[in-house]
C-alpha cells in the first residue's frame, strides 16, 4: 500500500439519503412528496422497514419499525418490496461518478462510501467539490445525499450524519469535544448495543467518558477494540481510504426473518438448509472459502444470540456448513420461537490458498486423485505454474443470489 | 472424629486428590474433599465423577510419627477451602476434631479455624473392581508412555472416542494409540506377567495427563486393573480411578502401511530445528503448512510459502534417502509433536504418496511409532 500523507487529510463521507427509498422515487416521480417505505415483504408479517422516505419519517416512521405498526402511525404510507437490482445499479452510477474525482474511493456499503480529495483541493476548495459532487448526483440521478468534511474517516462518517438531507457538514478534530462529548456513547459511530452496554457497566457513558478513559483500563476489559474507541472519541483515525478494500470479503452470510415464529426443529432445520444453500453458492460464485461457521438466532421478544466454530480446513461445501450449522443450532437453540435465523461463514480466503489437513476418515478419497495430482506439477514444472490448476479458478458471474440489505455482495459490481 | 497431624505430609496429600476435584462439578458432595481416619491411617479422597483419586497418609512411616488418632471419624470439607486453609496454617503441627452437625475445628499454633463440613455418608463410594486382570508398569515407563501417546489425542467433542487413548493387551504386549484423527501416536511395550486375556480400554487424555503429574519419576511399580467401565491405577498410597470412554475405538492398525516407496533417515534433532524454523512463515490458522522435497544427494527441502507473509526454504542433508521422488505438505505442528517424542533420536520417515498416512519411527525400533496425514493444497 503507498505511503499516503497521514496529517492534513482532506475526506468526504458521501451517505445516501434514505437510499432506497429515494432510488424508488427517482423512478416511478409520482412517488415524490410522499410516505414510502421498502418492507421486506409487505403481505407477510416478515416485514419490518428496511427504510422509507423523509415524508414517512415526519410522521413518526423509522426505519427497522414492524409493517403493522408503521400502518397504523401512517395509514397512507405506501409499502413496496425491495428492488435489489435497482438499487445495486443505482449505487454503481454513484461510485462511477465519484471515480471522475479521483481513484481513491471506498465503497463500504451499497449506500455510502469514503473519498480521499487530499491531492484535489486545499481549504475552503474542499466544501466547494463537495458541493459540485452532491449537485451532480442529484442532478444525473436524481438521489440525495449528505456529505461529511473531515481530516480523517471517522469524522467524516460522524460529519455526514450531522445534517440530512442534502447536508455539507466539515468536522474538525478540535469541534469534538463539543459536538460529540456529551452524547452518549451508543451515539458513537463503531459502537454497538453489546459495546455500549458493556461501556455503561465500566461506569463509561458519554464520548467524552470514553475519551478520558484510561487507555490501559479500556484495553483490559474490552481489547484492542477499547483503545481503538478511545481514540476515534478523541477524533483520532489513521485509517486509509483504500479502494481495494471491497476485496476483502470477510464473510459470506444469509438471513432470513421468518413469516411466522418457529416452534419446530423440522422447520428450523428446513430453513437452515436454505440459507446453506444460499451461503455456499455465494461462496463458490466468490470461490472463497472459510474457517468459521456462526449461526444467529433472535427470538420473538428479540433477543439476538449468536454462536461460532472454527476450523483449520476452510470449508465451502454445503454439506459441511450445514452439519456444523445444525449442530450449533442444536446446541444453542432450547425451543423458544424463533424470529429469525442466520448462517454466515467469515474468515475467508480465495480457495486456491486452502489446504485441508486430510484425516485417516478421508484420506483414501484423496490418494485416488494422486497420479492426477502428479501430472499436474509435472506440468507446471515444465510450463510454470498458470499452465494449470484444478478446475476451480474460472470466476462465475456473480448472479443476484443475496436477498438481504446488509450484504456486502454489491461490491461484485465495482471489480473488473 | 479427632487426631492431629504432620500439616506437611497432610498437604502432600491434599495436592493430588485436588487434582481430581473440578469447580464445575453438577454433583455438589463433589466440590468437597472427604476424610477419613481410622486407627491406621488416613484416606483422602477427590473426585469429579470421571476421575477419584484417593491417597493415604499411615499413622506411622519409618519409625516417624505422622498421624496422632484419638478418635477415628469421617467428614467431607469443602475442598478448595480445606486446601487453602492448610497451605497457610502457621506452625506443622495440625489439630482437627469434628463434633455435633459436622462442626469441624482446626486448630494450628494460635490459629483455631471452625468450618461446618457436610455429610461423608453422602460422597460417593469407590468403585469396587475385581482384580483379576492386573499387571505391573514401572511409574517412570507409565509416565514415559503417556508422553508419548496423550499428545496426540483429539481435544474436539465430535467423535468422544477419540479423546482418550485406546489401551489394548495383546499377544504379551501392551499398544497405546492415540490419535485426533489428522495424526497418531503408538506406543508398544514388551510387559511381563501381562494377563492372557485380549482386552482393551480406552482411557480419556484427560485422565492420564493427571495421572502424569502425581506419579513419581523412579521406577517405583504401579499395579493396574482394567474393567469394562473403570481403570485403576495403584501404587504404595494412592489411588487413582478413571472412568473409560464408550464406543467403538477406530481400527487403526489398516492405516500403517506395509510396504513404502519413499525412505528417508534423517537426525531427529536438526529436523525438528528446521521444520520449527519453517513453521515461523507458516500459519497457523491455515493448518500451519510446511513443504517437504527430496532432492538429488541425498538431501531434502523444507520450505514454507504464504503469500502475505514471506517464504523459507532450507536443505538438510539426510543419512540416507531411498526410493521415489516426493512432494508433500504436512503440519510443522504435527511434525514437531512427533520428532519431541521420539525424542532427538536418528528417525526413519517412510511415505506411501503425497496424499497418504506416512510413519515416523527411531532406527532402531517402532516400539514408538508416530504417524502424520498429510495436507493436501491446491
């Protein structure tokens, strides 16, 4: 990675406003000015919001709230399903656009992305760009979008959030204290409810707090993690924007909010099943491979739990990550009804880098495949080593086989 | 109850029944240690319900006095408690006398302790083995032979059985194997007065690695009986029971090949000293891969490449090298759990192909057999 000045960063936190919603107003214009939301499935009860426009916001909808609910606060709110597709080409379009400025752009999620415009602009130029860019978006495109100023990206991100819709916000590292030290610390960008709970138990529970913290004390309770909060509480990230962090694919994973509450082991097994199969296409559309299986449960009073096992072999197959899957289900789930379920495999790797460790159950299968094997390095020896491999290089397009919001599967669009 | 004794000795006691004593036992009268004096001495008694050690300390040993019984008793005391208690009374000299409700007072120097013990016709009684099928090991073998073997025991609740060491008398031999399934270890030992009878246990890791730490380095002889449910392990004063893992062990004796087309004699030591230098680039959540290559003049390469972290590559040169060409990967970890316990000795390694079982044994026997599967890469 090139050595990039650390001080005097110039960043842009470019965030989409109500990103779905907005793509769907962009395309059907009678839709503008009006309450919608995108629910996963409006008929069905699996239906929270995955989101929905400012005029439904107004009325005291949010976004994650039940379909049943949002009705009755706004009984004129229009529901639609999700257009992935639509939204994936949207995204593409506004990182296509942001590329015009510069190579140094980082999508995170389908909706928002870092940029670095250090080399672009000097001073007040930056507000200026940002500006020009959020203009054009909004006039090729049609989509709103705030934009956060900062010398680094966790106050570019805290920036961006400062003002919506159609915001310019520059955070400086110096306006912290005032801006963010009394809030408390769920507030923070990087913490979540477990990390926030945990913070309240330390006696720790506003970003100022946190600041002021020992760096010592919060290294010991909460790890590596701690320090790093302490720091980015004192405006403090030297995080790059790295364009080619959308190939690190960490992990792969489906969920699925069920229609009705699970009671059975049958049908908790069924849809296991599905989102193994689902897991392990993405995988092999990827060819990655992982080490760990995690499965997620919450429950119908919504209690979230989650529990994983690692492996030395990496795994990819489906009948590997549903045998493991099933078991940690089996062990952690005591029948109470189920909300939703997750099957995720992370710490990835490209297959061509796996090695499995055989074992005296298997080996024979393997050992039948030795003269093949022996031909192969016979060949790349004498040709070099891209002469051949075994057939699982070819990259297969990526189909649109993830369904779910959070997925990170529309970085697929941005490799060549 | 009441007696007084040496604290020392007492203490010594104490240390290997707590090695049988688990915090997290389910059976409450478990967490406690039980005691019980009669006119000749003392028992001391732990257990987590898989594994019960019990010692016993005599009244009298070489002419010394070490327990004084006024009147013999039982009682069960909380047992990390108890053993915290002894360790830090101030003079050697220990009193104990457990009146009404299992009051319990120790007293040592000015020190005077009251603790409320519980019920001892509450702990569970010693399995009763018949001792038929007994025989001997000396305690410094047994030790080695556990070294040799535990090690390679599967630490993974998938397949329980193979968790423990499959312990099998047969033709006048005693054959340990251990194995997780991705490696094995086999120890066999010429024993007399083995009993004549086949038979075979498999004794969980866990037990044996804390049989380990109370046995003793000399030759001192251990008596072992081995039943379908328990075995025993006894030597001049203490006792040790463990519980036997149930299913069918796996055969393992298919899995060493008769026949082997590579043969590499090599020094045990700069091998081990190699592959530990591989294995630095290696890593280690990715089956901590080393490379091993025969080459011409009787020389071989271990090597190890991750692409973001670097490479290595190293020749050593071997005793002798017979037989095919090889390539193949294996675990630096594995390797080097297998040359400690062959122990720096000159090593035979035999391969049968890159994608199969291959053995390493020393020179001049296979009464220690190690065998590694390999790490297929792509």
């Amino acid at each position: 990675m090139a050595e990039r000045k650390q001080k005097g960063r110039i960043i842009f936190h470019i965030d989409m406003n109500c990103f779905y919603a907005s793509v769907e107003q962009a395309h059907d214009p009678t839709l503008k000015g009006k309450a919608i939301a995108i629910a996963g499935n409006p008929k069905e009860r699996r239906g929270i919001l995955v989101t929905c426009s400012y005029e439904a916001r107004a009325k005291g909808v949010y976004t994650t709230m039940a379909v049943w609910e949002a009705k009755r606060k706004c009984p004129e709110l229009i529901l639609l399903p999700p257009n992935f597709e639509r939204y994936r080409i949207a995204s593409k379009a506004i990182f296509d656009i942001l590329r015009t400025y510069t190579e140094l752009v980082e999508p995170v999620s389908i909706d928002e992305g870092y940029i670095d415009v250090t080399e672009l602009v000097k001073g007040r130029e930056a507000i200026e760009l940002a500006e020009t860019i959020q203009k054009r978006i909004l006039n090729e495109l049609d989509l709103p979008s705030s934009i956060g100023i900062a010398p680094n990206k966790f106050l570019a991100k805290t920036a961006s959030d400062m003002k919506k819709p159609m915001g310019i916000t520059v955070l400086r590292k110096r306006e912290l204290p005032n801006i963010l030290w009394s809030l408390p610390v769920i507030e923070m960008h990087g913490v979540g409810e477990s990390t926030a709970k945990k913070l309240n138990e330390l006696k720790i529970n506003t970003i100022g707090d946190l600041a002021q913290a020992s760096e010592a004390f919060l290294k010991s309770n909460l790890g590596k993690n701690g320090a790093r909060l302490k720091d980015r509480a004192n405006g403090i990230d030297n995080r790059e924007v790295d364009p080619n962090s959308i190939y690190d694919t960490k992990s792969v994973g489906n969920s699925t909010t069920l229609p009705i509450d699970l009671v059975e082991w049958d049908e908790v097994r069924k849809t296991i099943d599905g989102l193994c199969e689902r897991v392990a296409k993405r995988l092999s559309a990827k060819n990655l491979a992982g080490h760990t299986v995690s499965i997620q449960i919450r429950d119908a009073d919504w209690h979230n739990s989650s529990r994983s096992k690692t492996f030395s072999n990496a795994i990819y197959k489906k009948s590997d990550i549903l045998e493991i899957a099933l078991d940690l289900t089996k062990k952690h789930w005591h029948g109470e009804p189920v909300r939703l379920l997750g099957v995720t495999v992370s710490n990835v790797i490209d297959r061509k880098e796996t090695a499995e460790q055989l074992s005296i159950f298997n080996y024979e299968q393997h050992a039948k495949e030795e003269p093949i094997i022996q031909v192969v390095e016979q060949l790349q020896k004498k040709f070099g080593k891209e002469i051949i491999s075994k057939g699982m290089k070819e990259k297969k397009k990526p189909n649109y086989e993830s369904q779910t919001s959070f997925s990170k599967d529309f970085l697929e669009d941005h490799k060549d | 109850m009441k007696f007084d004794i040496m604290r020392d000795r007492l203490l010594d006691g104490l240390n290997d029944v707590m090695k049988a004593v688990s915090s997290k036992t389910t059976i409450p009268i478990l967490t406690g240690i039980k005691i019980d004096v009669s006119e000749e001495g003392m028992r001391l008694t732990g257990s987590d319900a898989d594994i019960t050690i019990q010692t016993y300390i005599p009244v009298e040993e070489n002419g010394e006095q070490l327990i004084n019984v006024e009147k013999p008793g039982s009682i069960v005391l909380q047992a990390k408690m108890f053993n915290e208690i002894v360790r830090k009374l101030p003079t050697n000299d220990v009193e104990f006398e457990v009146s009404e409700k299992f009051q319990t007072r120790i007293r040592s120097g000015k020190s005077d302790f009251h603790l409320i013990g519980l019920d001892s016709t509450e702990y569970p009684l010693l399995p009763e083995l018949s001792e038929d099928n007994q025989f001997t090991v000396p305690a410094d073998l047994l030790k080695s032979i556990i070294r040799e073997t535990v090690f390679a025991v599967s630490t993974s609740e998938s397949r329980p059985v193979l968790t423990g060491v499959h312990w099998q008398i047969k033709d006048g031999e005693l054959v340990c194997v251990a194995t997780d399934s991705h490696r094995l270890a086999r120890r066999k030992v010429t024993l007399e007065h083995l009993p004549s009878e086949q038979s075979s246990v498999v004794v969980p890791g866990k037990s044996l690695t804390e049989l380990s730490k109370i046995l003793n380095d000399a030759t001192t002889p251990v008596d072992i009986v081995m039943t379908n449910q328990q075995v025993l392990f006894k030597t001049n004063d203490v006792l040790f029971f463990s519980r036997l893992l149930e299913g069918n062990y796996p055969d393992t004796s298919r899995l060493i090949p008769e026949e082997y087309k590579t043969d590499v004699t090599v020094n045990g030591r700069s091998l081990l000293q190699a592959i530990d230098r591989a294995s630095l680039l290696a890593r280690e959540d990715r089956n901590n891969v080393v490379r091993f290559t025969t080459m011409q003049d009787d020389t071989i390469e271990i090597s190890s490449n991750s692409p973001e972290v670097g490479k290595v590559e190293e020749q050593i040169q071997v005793s002798s090298l017979v037989g095919e060409e090889l390539k193949i990967s294996f675990s630096a970890k594995y390797m080097m759990d297998a040359l400690k316990a062959i122990d720096g000795q000159d090593v035979v390694i035999q391969f049968t192909g890159a994608m199969r079982p291959f053995i390493i044994r020393s020179v001049h026997d296979d009464a220690i057999l190690q065998l590694i599967l390999p790490v297929r890469t792509y």
